[in-house]
C-alpha cells in the first residue's frame, strides 16, 4: 500500500515542530532553574562566607584575649621575680665589699662603700633603684630621695596609714627576706600614692635591709608593649590582622603599625558616615565582645573596602581590641562561580543539541519506515528523494539527492 506523500510531510513537520516546541521550553526551564539555582548559591555562598569568616575572628579574638589574659596574669610574678633577683645581687655586691674590706677598712667606710657601689645602679628603664635602712630606721640608702639619706623614716606612712619602714624592719628580723606591698614616691613623678611591691634582705654585718621595689603600673605598661609587640604581627587569611584602642579613643596599633601616642580616633568616620570608633564602643559593651561593619582601608590598598570586625572589651587595661576581615573577597568567589556556571550552561546547550539533532534523525528514519515496503521496492530512487525536503513559498517540495 502507497501512504501518500502530503500524509508523510505532515507527519514530518508534525514531528519536527514538536521537537523544536520541546526543545524551547525544555530549554528555557532549564536555563531559568539553572540561573534561580546559581542566584540561591550565590546568596548562600555570600552567607557561608560571611558567617565562616565571623568564625574565624571570633577565633583570632579569642586567642588574643586569652594571650592578654596570661600576660595580665603573670604582671605580679614577674614584678616578684625581678626585684627579688635584683635584691639578691646588691646583696651579694654588698657581702662581697664587706667581707673584701672587713679587716682594713672600719665600719663607716665599708658603709660608704657599699652606699656607693649602689647608688647609681638604675634598671628596668631606669625606673628600679636600691634603698637601704637599718633597723632603727634610720635611712641610709635611698637613692631616689638622697636628702632623706640620714633621717628617721620609722613614722613614715603611705597613703593607707601603714608604717612603711616598721613593717619591713619587722620581716627583715623575723623572716631575713620577704615581699611587701605599699604605696610610694615615683622618680620624675609628683605625690607617693604609687602601688609599690618591695623585696628586701636582712644584710647581717650592719643589721641593715637593703631593698628595691617596683610599680605595678610600670610592669603593666611594659606587659603592655609587649602584648602589642605581638598582637600587632599577628595576620591570618589573606588581609586579616588585628588591631587596638583605649576606651577613651586613643590608637594603639592597627594595620601592623603601632600607633600608640598617635592621634585620637574617637571621631573616625569611614566613608558612609558610620562612626567607627563608637560602633567598636558600643559592641564591647556587651558580655563577651560584638561584631561591627564599616569601612576601612587595607593593608596594601588605600581604597576603603567593606569590612566586619569582631571586638572585644579589656577592662582592666581599658582597651578596645578587634580582629577585622574585608567582604569584597566573596565577589571574587560569586564572579567565578557564575564564570563555572557559563561553562556549565555551554555544555548543557551542546548536550541538548545533540539530542535535538539525535531526535531529528529518528524522526526521518521513522518516517522512513512509514513508506510501505513496496513503494521502496516500486521506485526505490523516488524514495530516497523524499527524504531531504525544503519549504519554499509555503510549499514542500521534493529535492534530487
């Protein structure tokens, strides 16, 4: 049985058009979930990194804070250690004169010695120095206030009413040595409401004690430049460091500079009108610290980029300190994602050519085998002319092979 040819091209067309409707429209949803879905991940890559970069230095601040803590910590100990060491070696200095001139010198010139041999010796920056009193209380070494050199100092007092020299007279007959925590005078400083921690020894020979203290608040601010010495090397990621101010707006370091003694900070302002400094005052009064955004120049670029930070409170030193990272990191991310997702969208459209071209195929092969047998047996060439058609005028027509 012959089918006729405009049954065949019906069919044809037929086929054709819904393969290229097929292809539209599974085309165009596709594409519209694959742009949807990259919009999600793109939202969602911007959250993850945003919320890991939080993590990370919340990290850092943590650490800091926990490094701060054991510096602070260790302010009294090591205040301890150093002036019992450096009582011990005057000590040794003025045993050494003594039993060197016991048998050829006398007793007030052994003294002038040993006074001499002391009076000079300045350490810990310059601050530390040594004194002498015997034990009736007559001073005899004092070399931050010579004119007192010679005095009755047993009713001295400090600021809390506390007899200074009775009470080291006292650890100096019952103990031999031992700490003692007072209040002071301070070279180049006025006033004597200074917190001092004194070490002193029983020097037998003379039945004198021979001492030396130091301020706790000296050995804090040295503690203190230490910590910044560390704190401001520290960096992580790729522009990431950590920086610090006092509660008052006074710049510590930042930007792996040290800015201590710079100028006040406390009305710095980024860019968009955020007010840095009290933003970071404001978050560290929260147990805890806080996160703050705004802002700020990096390390090796002079144009303000976003940046959030995470700052934490130290009370007792009143400092602000915060570990920051820069956002603009996460377009870099979002722009290579959307170039993987070109490529990925490329190779989608070349999959489904080929099957559209694949589906092109069968249908001409399935129009092939709606020929009746004997209509390719009859006029076989006739058929294979059949089956390359061209639309011309709105009519198809047949094309020699």
């Amino acid at each position: 049985m012959k089918i006729p040819l405009s049954i065949t091209k019906t069919f044809l067309v037929f086929v054709i058009s819904l393969i290229l409707i097929s292809f539209g429209i599974i085309g165009y949803f596709w594409i519209y979930n694959e742009y949807t879905r990259f919009h999600y991940e793109s939202e969602k890559i911007k959250l993850d990194f945003i919320e890991s970069q939080k993590k990370l230095i919340k990290t850092q601040m943590e650490r800091a804070a926990e490094f701060i803590g054991y510096s602070k910590s260790k302010t009294e100990q090591r205040l301890k250690e150093n002036i019992r060491d450096r009582t011990y070696e005057a000590y040794s200095i003025a045993l050494n004169i003594y039993n060197e001139n016991r048998i050829i010198k006398s007793d007030a010139e052994i003294k002038k010695m040993i006074k001499d041999a002391l009076r000079p010796i300045r350490f810990n920056q310059g601050r530390g120095y040594y004194f002498a009193t015997d034990f009736n209380g007559i001073e005899q070494l004092f070399a931050d206030r010579p004119e007192l050199e010679g005095k009755d100092l047993s009713d001295m007092t400090d600021t809390r009413g506390r007899y200074v020299i009775r009470d080291m007279i006292g650890i100096a007959k019952t103990s031999g040595e031992g700490f003692y925590d007072y209040t002071w005078t301070k070279p180049n400083h006025g006033g004597k409401d200074f917190p001092k921690i004194a070490f002193i020894k029983k020097f037998e020979p003379f039945e004198w004690f021979i001492g030396t203290g130091e301020y706790l608040d000296d050995v804090e601010k040295d503690i203190q430049s230490e910590v910044i010495e560390r704190l401001v090397n520290i960096r992580f990621d790729k522009e990431g460091y950590l920086f610090a101010s006092t509660y008052t707006g006074e710049p510590l370091f930042t930007n792996g500079n040290i800015t201590r003694g710079g100028a006040n900070i406390a009305d710095l302002t980024d860019p968009n009108g955020v007010k840095i400094f009290q933003a970071q005052r404001n978050a560290v009064k929260k147990p805890g610290g806080d996160f703050v955004q705004y802002s700020w120049k990096k390390l090796n670029h002079p144009d303000p980029s976003p940046k959030i930070a995470f700052v934490i409170g130290i009370p007792d030193w009143e400092w602000i300190v915060g570990s920051g990272v820069y956002l603009d990191e996460i377009e870099t991310v979002i722009a290579q994602r959307r170039q993987e997702l070109y490529i990925s969208l490329q190779q989608h459209i070349a999959r489904i050519a080929l099957i559209f071209g694949a589906m092109l195929i069968a249908a001409f092969i399935a129009t092939y085998h709606l020929i009746s047998s004997k209509e390719r047996l009859k006029n076989p060439r006739k058929f294979r002319q059949m089956i390359f058609l061209f639309r011309n005028s709105g009519k198809w027509q047949l094309l020699p092979i």
